[in-house]
C-alpha cells in the first residue's frame, strides 16, 4: 500500500469514517487499477470501498477534497518581480524558463499533493536545485514538490498538536534548504548586493508563511476531531457516577455506538472449533474421492448462540447518579442481544421490555424512572416481584443480570428467592457501580447476595459494560 494512501485513511479515520485492514487492501488494489491520473475517478471509486453510511460519505468527500487538494504557492512578492537587470540575466541563462519553469516538470501540478507525503509524484525536485534559486526562479511546481517532500520527510502526518506547528514550520524549511538560503543572504550582505539579500529576505518571509500554512492545512486534516475522540475516550473511562449531566449528549452517542460495535462482532452465530475432538463422520465423508486416505480432516464444532437474558436494573435514589447510564445499557442491550427481557426497580420492580421495543430511548428513560424510579430501595420486594413475573421462565439457558449496588436500607434482601435464581439459571452475574471496597459497608447486602452469583463484578464506566456485554456473548452457548 502506498505511502499517501495510508496517510490519507488516517485523515479518514480522523475524520470519524471506520475503515479496516481489509478495506484499505481494497483501496491499495483500486488505486492500482485506476491511478492517480483522474482525480474524479479516483474519488469515486476509493469512495465504493471506504465509505458505508450516508454520513461517512459525506465525510470521506470533506476528507478527499481536503486531502487531495493542491494548492499552489501564491505569487511572489511584488519585490521579487522587479526587473533589473540581474534577473533578466538570469532569466536568459535558464533558457527562458521564467515564472513557468520548465515544462517538463510543470505536469506535476496535477499529481495529488495534499498530506505532506510526496508520494505518486510524476517528478521529483532537482537534487542540483538549491532553495535560494527555487525561490528566484519562482518555480510554482518545484517549491510545491520540495514542500511536499519536505513533509514526507519531517513526518508531517504525526502532527497531533496545535502548538507542534512552529516546530514542523522550522524542520520542514531546514529540509528545503533553510540553511542555504540564510548563507547565501548573509553572502550578498558581505558583498554589498543588499538589494538582492532584501529581495531573498521577502521571499524567505514569504515561504515561511507558505509552510505555517500548509502544516496548519495538514494539523486540521489529521486532527479533525481528536478533541472529541479524546473527550469520548475520558468519558468511556470515567465512573458514571462522575459524569456531569452537560456530558449525557455525548453518552448516549457512545451508547450508541457500543451497541453497534456489539451487534457487528456478535449479530451472527458464530462456532469455536474444539481442536483435538475429530468428526469421525464428516471426515470419512470428506475424503470419500481418495478412497479413505484422511487428506482433510474434520474437527468438531460447538456452536455459539446469542444468550436469553433477563436483565434487572436498580434505578433507585442510592444510584440516581448512574441509573440513567444503566438504562441506556439496558436499552441497547435490545438492540445486540433479541432474546433480551429487562426489569426496573426502585421498591416495586416491573418489566420494562416492551416500553423500551416501543418508545425512542428520551421518552423510554424518562417513562421507567417516573414510574419505577426515586422511591426507597426494597432488593427483597423486588426479588419477590421478579418470582411473580419471571422465575418459571428462567432455564439453563438464562443469564440473569442484576444491576445495582445491593443496598436494602437494612431491609431482608431475600437472598433465598436468589438462590433459587441461581439454581436454575445458566449463571448469575452482578454488576455493581460500587468500588468492591464499599460493597459490604453500611447497609450493602453483597455479603449476603454475592455467593448467589457466578460472577460479581465492580462495572462503573461504560467500558466496563462493553467489557460484561462482549464476554457474555463470547461464552454463551
């Protein structure tokens, strides 16, 4: 795969467009196929193997238009188109390549120069070319080109920093040949030619400005939204109990995007291969055509279905600070998981399944905590409830899911109706928004509950619930 091409997934993948490994193979194929050359042809079809959705191909066409866009140096200073009689003289021993350059290298424009990669160029800079004369000649292609690949060099595409562009500005230049041209000023300054050191001191400024520009251009393509990655991934990280109510936009955005993550790894059913278990059957089967010679062999298969679970959420005032966090989990659990039945309880528990299949998720959240949520904390009414509602539904094949930090205000938590749960489920797992260094203190029940659990776990962020989610579905049978 080639070097521009990598840089420009990167710009994709800054700009929230997912693209994996096999995705960008097929990239590096389609550039094969269709080059460089037709900048519409190329964008259409990179635009068929790296953009899925509506929105990611708007953004990859933001993306392409940015990255690929070449830009020319603006013109000189109007100090450098003076004209004396030195630079007629010059202009005569260059064969009258002028402002144009030679023609030969003026093709170049339309390769693609945005990323700071240099890549797929149709000509490179002349070695024998140094910056001082670059700038006199004002050779538009050339500088472009010695700026692309002084880019390339200075690894422009790893700028992440808005305070990184005073740095990339000065190795860049001292790429170009920065040094040279401050020589070759302080050489006019020695022999008197202090118009002409005037002169390469503007169009030095001038082509300062030039590359602070481009590496903002490159900052902006490479960092589009890092300052909301970064803010996603502190708050993926953070206890939900921390999270400040201004954040619950962007929380229910990485909800919803766990979810997807969730229904893309475990949507189908999926099979893990016992090594060392031979399907004698399907292996004679198999090599019938060589008479009985075991050329391939058959191992035997265990296949993985997604879980029936039942889901209980405690959304009382001991948890008001995560309840709303562990509703949108169980919300979204619908959406990865069919088989899904959820409960609400703050005294009274109730069933919730049917108002989260029926109502957007605001109305939905809203609805259970009017109606279940705010009241007095009763684990054992709820486990009572839970008996009436649910218990000769539960099978070897149920996991059962209990959200909630296991404070009963002193009150029997009923740990036998859990017991009972537990005999008959596939496995019990509890998650509490609690540090395990709180789970027994005050009126916490875990000491009395967490025995009836096959797992007991602390889960206080949202990466925590993605973590329970995914291993759930993993190991269900």
């Amino acid at each position: 795969m080639s070097e521009v091409l990598g840089d420009f997934i990167r710009a994709l993948r800054a700009a929230d467009v997912r693209v994996s490994t096999s995705e960008s193979i097929d990239a590096g194929n389609v550039i094969d196929l269709v080059g460089f050359d037709d900048r519409a042809t190329l964008k259409d079809a990179l635009s068929q193997v790296l953009a899925k959705s509506e929105d990611e191909k708007q953004a990859f066409a933001d993306a392409f238009d940015s990255f690929f866009a070449f830009e020319q140096f603006k013109e000189r200073p109007s100090a450098a188109n003076e004209n004396d009689e030195r630079d007629s003289q010059q202009r005569e021993q260059d064969g009258g390549e002028g402002e144009g350059g030679d023609p030969s290298q003026s093709g170049s424009a339309s390769s693609p120069g945005g990323g700071g990669m240099g890549g797929e160029r149709q000509g490179e800079p002349s070695s024998g070319m140094n910056l001082a004369e670059l700038l006199e000649r004002g050779d538009q292609a050339e500088l472009q080109m010695a700026l692309a690949e002084g880019a390339r060099q200075a690894q422009l595409n790893r700028i992440r920093l808005f305070t990184q562009r005073g740095m990339f500005t000065r190795r860049i230049m001292e790429i170009m040949g920065l040094d040279g041209l401050n020589e070759e000023i302080e050489r006019r300054e020695r022999t008197k030619d202090g118009k002409g050191a005037e002169r390469l001191a503007g169009l030095r400024e001038g082509l300062r400005e030039q590359v602070r520009d481009y590496v903002e251009k490159q900052l902006e393509i490479f960092t589009a939204n890092s300052g909301r990655q970064l803010r996603e991934e502190v708050l993926s990280q953070m206890r939900l109990s921390n999270v400040d109510r201004s954040d619950m936009r962007i929380m229910r955005e990485l909800v919803r995007k766990m979810a997807k993550k969730l229904i893309a790894l475990h949507s189908r059913r999926k099979k893990i291969t016992r090594r060392g278990v031979l399907d004698v059957r399907r292996t004679i089967r198999a090599n019938i055509e060589y008479d009985g010679l075991l050329f391939h062999t058959i191992w035997k298969k265990t296949k993985v279905d997604r879980p029936k679970v039942m889901a209980i959420c405690d959304v009382s005032g001991s948890v008001a600070q995560v309840s709303r966090f562990l509703l949108m989990f169980l919300y979204s659990l619908q959406e990865v998981l069919p088989n899904v039945r959820s409960f609400a309880f703050s005294g009274e528990l109730g069933e919730t399944t049917e108002l989260f299949k029926r109502e957007k998720i605001e109305k939905a959240l809203t609805d259970v905590l009017r109606d279940f949520g705010g009241g007095s904390t009763d684990y054992g009414r709820a486990f009572e409830n839970f008996e009436a509602l649910a218990l000769d539904d539960v099978d070897h094949r149920t996991t059962v899911l209990i959200l909630g930090d296991a404070r009963s205000n002193y009150g029997d938590p009923r740990s036998d109706i859990l017991k009972l749960v537990h005999a008959r489920a596939r496995r019990v797992v509890w998650l509490n928004p609690e540090p395990r260094s709180m789970w027994n203190s005050g009126d916490s029940e875990m000491r009395r509950l967490a025995p009836y659990c096959d797992k007991a776990i602390t889960c206080a962020s949202l990466k925590d619930l993605e973590r329970v989610v995914s291993d759930l579905l993993r190991s269900a049978v």
